[in-house]
C-alpha cells in the first residue's frame, strides 16, 4: 500500500511539473524513477522509451503503466496512471471553465489570433523533423508522400475519409510488400 | 448518447496515435469536427493551452472536449478512453507479449505507420498554416507577414544560437506578436 501510494504521488508530480508533452516526460521519468528512486535500471528504460515510441496512445501513461507494473503489478500500473493524469484532468477542467471569459478580453483575442498561425507552425515543424528521420528507401518515401497529398486532399476539398483509414491502408500495403518480397519465410 | 460518443470517438485516437501528441492531433480534429464537440478556432487555442499547460496534450485535449460537451463526467470518460490503449498495450507488452516489438510481421507494418503518420501531421500543419494564411483563397496580410516572422525567428535561433526554440517559447513569441500585429 505505501508502494501505491508512493507511485501515485511520484506520478502525480511527474504530471504536475512536465510541459510540452512526450519526449520532456521521458527524461523526467528518468530523473525520477531511475536515478533518485532506483525502481527501474536504466536499461529497461531505455527499451520501455522504445516501445512507448512505437506503440499508440501518450507516451507519459505508457511510460507510468511500465514503472507501475514493473514494481506493484496492475495495482501498480494502475496507482502511477492515475497519478500522471491526475493534475492535467484538474488543471484542465479549470481551464474550460473560465476560457471563454478569458478569450473575450481583447489583447487575449489578438494573442490567440497569433497563437493559432504560431501552432500551425509547430505542427509543421513536428512533421519535418519526422520526416527527416526516415528511412530514405522506396516504400516508405511512397507512403509518406501519397498520405501527405491524401491528407492535403481531404483538407482542402473537406472530403470525408479519416486519417485511421489513411494508418490502416499504410499498415496493410507495407505488411503485403512484407510479405510478396518472402519476409515471415 | 452523448457519453458513449466521447467514449468511441476518443478510444479511436487512443488507439491509433502513433507518434506521440503531435500524430494524436490530426486524429483528434477528425473526431471533434466530425462530431462538431469543436470548431478547428477552438481545437487550435486548446493545442496552445494544452502546450502550456502540464500533462500530456492528448489528455488535455480530450479532457477539454469532454468538459465542454458533457460536464465532469463527461470529461472523466474522454480522459479514460484515450489512455485506456495505451494502458492495456504496455500491461501485454510487460507480461505476456515481451517480443511483441521485434516480430517481424509487427516491424513491417509499422515501416507502413510511421511514414504515413509523417505525412499525415505534415499535411495538417501545412494545411492549418495555409487556412489562416489564405482563408476562402484571400490572402489574409497580417497572417501571412506572422507566419514569416515566426519561420525567420525558428531558422535565425537554429542558424546563430544553435538552439531549437521549444513549443511553449514558439506558443509565447507568437502570442506577442498577435497582440504587436492585431493590436494595431
């Protein structure tokens, strides 16, 4: 019990304290649980990074669900996603609460007006740095142009055809070229 | 049901964002647009918020729907639906599916994911970059002169100080300027 509750607090401060998502997380957790509390090696850190990359969802509540269960089990894993969730849901709920007061503030409005070029931006920039990182070979160059202009496409005409369909189509051509080529053999 | 509706919509994004918060955005504007829980003005000023704010931006971002549409509860099931993925993925992945990673099959279709999930934030970002700059095919001077700025002040930091300028500092510099350049 004074285990949960010490994953729960850690978590809950890892929350509270990391800005800008994901990657300022991964060293946080780091900081936390495998220099000062010791309940990771720095090893298991490692590859957990490389799964939470990899698989869907946040990568603070993969990074929790790992710490939690590598210590207590699901109680665990349970007790330090809570914790991590906790200070954003109650930040946030205060925030919707009082944002549209705040936006009808005149040099709020003008802040945002700049805020909103300022995120396109920086979704942008995300985009280019991925696109940087990959592999420089026929197949995935292809998937990553036709899901651009897909994407580009569906925007600017407003046509209906989401962006899970867009991973779906990727995931099966790029596992059927898998396959053809004679992998899994 | 307006409960069950946050739930499905945001397991959606629970389930298929790869990439960290940023492949998580074009999927959650899919879904509260569709629904029309939000309109993209408002998804873009939740982005800067839940930027600025602790915690992971897909739970801030699906909190907020949330909260908006349907009270705490309401926020409390959104939350729940975008983590519970993640959640169970790394309960296998720990205790039973400990070489899930490496299966050769698994590997090729994320060859597949991860080039499409470029592409897709890629064209989200060019796509709200062009919506404020170009609104209706009309060139909007004053979004387009900021969105300049802004790509100059990103390449002069990287060039001079050798320095990546973080989200929340991009979010801040940007404000400013909104406040120097609507102001007027």
């Amino acid at each position: 019990m004074k285990l949960l509750l010490e994953l729960f607090l850690t978590f809950a401060k890892i929350g509270l304290f990391t800005f800008g998502g994901g990657y300022a997380m991964i060293s946080v957790v780091e900081d936390n649980c495998v220099e000062r509390k010791k309940w990771i090696t720095h090893e298991e850190m490692l590859n957990m990074t490389v799964v939470a990359e990899s698989t869907p969802g946040p990568i603070a509540i993969n990074a929790a669900t790992y710490v939690g269960f590598q210590r207590a089990g699901v109680p665990g894993a349970a007790a330090a996603t809570i914790g991590v969730v906790l200070p954003s849901f109650v930040i946030i709920y205060a925030v919707s609460l009082f944002l549209d007061r705040f936006l009808e503030l005149a040099i709020i409005a003008n802040a945002f007006q700049g805020i909103k070029v300022g995120v396109g931006i920086l979704i942008f920039r995300t985009g280019l740095n991925m696109a940087k990182k990959l592999r420089r070979e026929p197949l995935p160059m292809v998937i990553f142009l036709c899901a651009f202009l897909c994407l580009l496409a569906i925007e600017i005409f407003s046509l209906r055809f989401s962006s899970i369909a867009l991973l779906l189509i990727a995931a099966v051509v790029s596992l059927a070229v898998f396959l053809w080529k004679g992998g899994g053999r | 049901m307006i409960y069950l509706e946050l739930f499905f919509g945001f397991l959606k994004v629970g389930c298929f964002s790869f990439g960290g918060a940023y492949g998580a955005i074009p999927l959650i504007r899919d879904v509260v647009l569709d629904y029309g829980w939000m309109t993209d003005e408002q998804l873009t000023y939740m982005i800067a918020v839940s930027e600025s704010t602790p915690g992971p931006i897909m739970v801030n971002l699906a909190s907020y729907a949330g909260f908006t549409q349907a009270g705490i509860l309401g926020g409390l099931v959104s939350t729940l639906a975008v983590i519970l993925p993640a959640f169970f993925i790394i309960l296998l992945i720990s205790s039973l599916l400990k070489t899930f990673m490496k299966n050769p099959f698994v590997q090729a279709a994320f060859q597949g994911l991860i080039p499409c999930i470029t592409g897709i934030i890629l064209a989200t970002g060019g796509y709200m970059i062009l919506e404020h700059a170009l609104p209706q095919w009309r060139p909007d001077l004053p979004a387009i002169a900021l969105a300049l700025l802004l790509t100059a002040i990103l390449i002069l930091a990287k060039k001079f100080w050798k320095k990546r300028v973080s989200p929340i500092s991009l979010i801040g510099i940007s404000a400013v300027l909104g406040i120097i350049v609507y102001g007027w």
